[in-house]
C-alpha cells in the first residue's frame, strides 16, 4: 500500500529549526527575554540572526540544542522542534548528534589539554573509528587554519585561535544543522573570511542548515539567504540581506554596523543622485556609482600642494618629539611548548599616542601587549614602560601607571556590584574613604554605568561587562591603557559607546594601546598601526601608509577597510591617496555641487 505523505509531514521534512510561539524569561527576572517568537529555518539554508545587544539573539541559540529548558533554569513556553525532534523532549547529548552549537566565549566549550585531544572530544564520545577520528580531525583543523596545531596547547592559543578551536570541535561531529553564536568576533580579517567559506562549502556539499548569530555584515551579504533580526525579544524584520543593508535608518534603529559603501550610497540616495536599488553594497558597485556621478556632480582635482603631506603629520603624531611611554628592545618571549611567540622585537612609543596593533591570530599581538604591565617578562630583551623597567617590578605595582583591559572582561571581573568591582582595585592600591567614593562616582558617571551600581556584573551583557572592565581600571587614572580586542561581542550601538570613551581619554591626554581586528575602527581611531606577523614587526606607520598596500597585508590575514580597498579601485582618479574616512569621498563631490548652487 503505498504511503500518502500529509501537508505535516511534508513541513516537517522541509523546516529544519522550528519555533512556535516561544517566550522564555530567566529566573528572577520579570520581563521575558524571548517573546512568543515563531521561525522556521527550512533544510539547507542560511539564516543570520541579528540585533542589539540583550535582544535575545544568544537566548533563542541555546533553546535549539536543549541548553533551555533542560540544563538552565526559567520559564520556558512554546514549542522547539529540530530536525523533527522535540527540542523539550530530547536530551541534549542525542540533539549534538543533528545539532552542533558553537558558543559565543570559545573558552567555555574548550576542554581537550591539547587542539586534537579537544577536536577529537566528540567523536570519541560517539564511539567513532580511532582512523575516522584522526581523519576528521586533521581535515577539520585545516578547515579552520590550525594546520599543524595537533600538539599545541589549548592553554597557549590566543583568543582567535580558541575561535577557531571551537568552531573545529562542532564541525569535527558533522552535524545536520549548525547553530553558530559570533563566531568570528576575535578572529582576523582573513579567518573570518575562511570561515565563512568554510561555511558556504558544506551547506552546498552536505546540505548543511546554518543559523548565525552576527553582528558584522560584509562577509554575509551575498552568503546568506535570510536575516532575521530580533529586538527586545520579538521578531522585528525578516528578508533578504540587501534590502536590509541598503535600508540605513533601520540599521541604525537596530543597532547594526551599516557598510561603508552603503553609508556612503544612502548619502548619495539622500541627495537624489541614485535610486534606493542603487545603493552599494560591496567596492565594485560602490566604485560604479562615484565613476558614474563624477562627471555629473563631483569636481576633483587631487590634492592641493602640500595637502597630503600636512594630513600625513597631522596622523603621525608620534614623529614629534615626546616623552617616551614604552620602549622595547631586542624582546624574545617564548611559551613552554612552542617556538619563540615574540622574535626580536624593537618599538618606542611615545606618550600621547593613539597606537593599533593588528595582525593574524597567534601573531603576537596579546603576547607582547602582556609584557607593556609585567604579566609576562621577556625571555630575553628589555621592556620599559614609564619609566619602569617591567622585570624588576610586580604588576600590581606596575598596575598604579598602567591600565591592562582583557580580551575577555571575564577574566578580570569577579566582585558582586559593578560598584564593588570599580572599588576593588583602588583599595588595593591604598586609596581611603572619600577618595574611593569620589573617583568611583566619577567613573561611574564617565562611563554610562550609573544604573548598574548595585547590579551583578555577570547579569548584564558582554558588551556591558567589558565596559565594567575598563571603569574598573579608569578609577587608577592610569598613564598608558592598554586594551584588548575593546569591541567584541558589542552591537554598534555599544561599539560607538565603547570607541566614543577611549577616543575621549586619548584627547584627554592618555597614551592607548588598542588590540583590534576591525580594520575600520582601526582606520577611524588609530594615528599609528604596528602591524606583528610571526612575532616580528611587519609593519609601522600611519593608517594610509599600512593600509595602501593590499597585496602585502594579505600575507598577515588582514584585509584594508572598505574605504580603502575602494581607493584602491579609483586610483586613476585619486592618484596615491589612500581615503580612510567617508568625508574623504564626500569632498569628491561637494566643490562641484556648490559650483551649481
């Protein structure tokens, strides 16, 4: 007798994720994180989750593998289904057989003592082949550049590299469905990039259904099928990616990095000039349109004599001559298990400078911003910071002059009130009574956190916490501040909060140290760029000089801004000069509008 499939049965072969009227709230919280939210993911897509910061974004990930309801306490409702399973009814440990989920901090889902002890984690838990595991293993590494890594240390990866471990884990276990929550938030230009395609390759080899959870845009925009963005908890738009990136108020009511390109076009669609279908959203089609409008609306003549060299010392402040912050020479630093992660390094940085270092994951970026406060010491060579030569002082001293944020504000948060956590290092350094109460309010106040006073750190979100991580070194008015990766995990709303105030304590005449790898704050902020590659300086100088070249920083994993890689594209127009800023372009075209005026 030959089966008739039903409508039902058809739905559920074709939706891969399915959500009915979900609402979850946390315990001891009254208002619901997730509001009778209903999505279906159909088999083989790609669907990217997106929002601001507590919009549920991470929730709604950890409903899908059970994490909710079955391991975290709260309130769930609704109905999760996935891969025709009941998410409420199925234990977690047979969901991870359809269902991998990478986790927003890698570090949380890292447990092998070595990269292929922690790869190998999940099929051994599966009972695979020992020749099938080391097979997967070795493919999924590659897949991820850790190449090579088998034996390395897990203790030893930089962030990135504990990125890229943990996105090897889930894949190793060749899941149906892939949920993924900002995997690519601590990884370089170049891993995000082949992430991605990793990505892209097995949802066309495999049919894979991918849900990511992401705030940056460039990479998605021609990969994904669907965005889906969520705010306060609810669903508030859901289509293409185009008609969202072109649409700039709703990105900005989002809090969504919009493209460059595209800020640049909805300019230009302001002005009349092209049609909302016309906005750009990549170079090619940005460097269409400036060519197509020059004739008719823009007057450039290049540079006017002396101009690009008065803007290269205006970015070059630390030519001048200045008391030096940091000097390092001849620095080797070299892990148990490794080759040497610092080779010789020479650098001077001067006090009052705005100084990016940027590079691939494993470059050494952290490893040498580690030695600047004596949480490292060299193995051999001389790091002096203020005056101070760091092997001959404890950090905690060193702690006094020089302010150290974390990659991750976890790793140094631990008190229970954020008040509490900005109290804690002043005590330490044997501040009393009133003057505790006074530079605590005044933090407070500098950094937007007065409203969360009394609350639990770890309540509030990461873009929060690493804001509490920074007030609790701002107390010690620190001289140098050197801050890891200060943008990770936050929305754009956060990440103009979190620029706004360090670009603030550098006007006020603070030396910044900033690890990053968004080339376009980078661009927008830094006045020098030291670019590490295998532990050596590849690179130093100001943003047009390291941005100019594309080809030689390939070889480092780090591809130019937006804005940059578009001069490239009109350099029969623009000549040598490399544009960092969109005013940059505007002026192509504001002598000749007012020529019409």
């Amino acid at each position: 007798m030959k089966t008739v499939k039903t409508v039902e049965t058809i739905k559920c072969i074709e939706n891969a994720i399915e959500l009915i009227n979900i609402s979850y709230c946390y315990p001891h919280v009254e208002e619901p994180c997730l509001k009778n939210v209903s999505l279906t993911v159909q088999k083989g897509k790609f669907m990217v989750l997106m929002g601001s910061t507590g919009a549920g974004k991470t929730t709604l990930s950890l409903c899908l593998n059970g994490l909710i309801p079955q391991l975290m306490e709260g309130k769930l409702t609704g109905q999760v289904s996935v891969a025709g399973k009941n998410v409420g009814k199925t234990a977690v440990q047979s969901l991870s057989k359809v269902l991998g989920l990478v986790l927003q901090d890698p570090e949380t889902q890292i447990i092998g003592r070595t990269v292929e002890e922690d790869t190998a984690f999940g099929p051994r838990n599966f009972l695979v082949p020992l020749d099938e595991i080391k097979q997967r293993v070795d493919q999924t590494l590659a897949k991820v550049r850790l190449k090579g890594y088998n034996h390395r240390l897990t203790e030893e990866l930089s962030g990135g590299e504990k990125q890229r471990l943990a996105i090897a884990g889930v894949l190793v276990m060749e899941p149906e469905i892939l949920i993924l929550d900002e995997p690519t938030s601590e990884l370089d230009p170049i891993g995000r990039s082949e992430i991605y395609q990793t990505l892209a390759d097995l949802r066309r080899k495999k049919d894979l259904t991918i849900l990511l959870v992401e705030h940056s845009s460039e990479e998605l925009i021609h990969k994904a099928d669907e965005v889906v963005v969520l705010n306060q908890g609810e669903v508030a738009w859901r289509g293409i990616p185009t008609e969202l990136f072109r649409n700039l108020p709703l990105l900005r009511k989002w809090g969504i990095k919009p493209l460059p390109v595209s800020q640049l076009g909805w300019d230009f669609y302001e002005k009349g000039w092209i049609s909302f279908a016309e906005i750009p959203l990549d170079i090619p089609s940005a460097a269409g349109v400036i060519r197509a409008l020059l004739p008719k609306y823009g007057h450039w003549q290049g540079p006017a004599a002396g101009q690009s060299k008065d803007r290269l010392l205006k970015q070059e402040p630390f030519l001048s001559e200045k008391t030096i912050s940091v000097q390092v020479s001849d620095l080797i630093h070299q892990y148990n298990s490794d080759q040497p992660a610092l080779r010789g390094i020479n650098l001077t940085i001067e006090a009052g400078e705005f100084v990016a270092l940027i590079g691939q994951n494993g470059a050494g970026k952290t490893t040498l911003a580690k030695h600047f406060n004596g949480l490292l010491k060299p193995t051999s060579g001389e790091v002096i910071v203020e005056g101070m030569n760091t092997s001959q002082y404890d950090t905690s001293d060193l702690a006094k002059t020089i302010g150290y944020v974390f990659q991750n504000p976890d790793h140094q948060i631990f008190s229970a009130t954020v008040e509490k956590e900005l109290e804690f290092g002043l005590k330490n350094a044997g501040f009393k009574g009133q003057a505790i109460k006074e530079r605590v309010e005044q933090v407070l106040q500098y950094t937007g956190l007065e409203k969360y006073r009394s609350v639990h750190p770890f309540s509030l979100g990461k873009g929060e916490r690493q804001m509490i991580a920074v007030a609790s070194i701002l107390v010690l008015k620190p001289k140098l501040l050197i801050i890891d990766e200060p943008t990770t995990g936050s929305d754009w709303t956060g990440v103009q909060t979190m620029m706004a105030l360090i670009h603030k304590l550098h006007a006020a005449g603070t030396t910044i140290i900033m690890i990053s790898h968004d080339m376009d704050l980078v661009a927008q902020y830094a006045k020098r760029i030291i670019v590490l590659k295998d532990g050596e300086v590849f690179r130093d100088g100001t943003p047009q000089d390291v941005f100019a070249n594309e080809q030689i920083l390939l070889d480092s994993a780090i591809v130019p801004p937006q804005l940059c890689r578009l001069s490239s594209q009109l350099k029969d127009i623009l000549g040598s000069e490399t544009f960092i800023q969109s005013s940059e372009f505007t002026a192509l075209f504001e002598s000749g509008e007012k020529s019409r005026c």
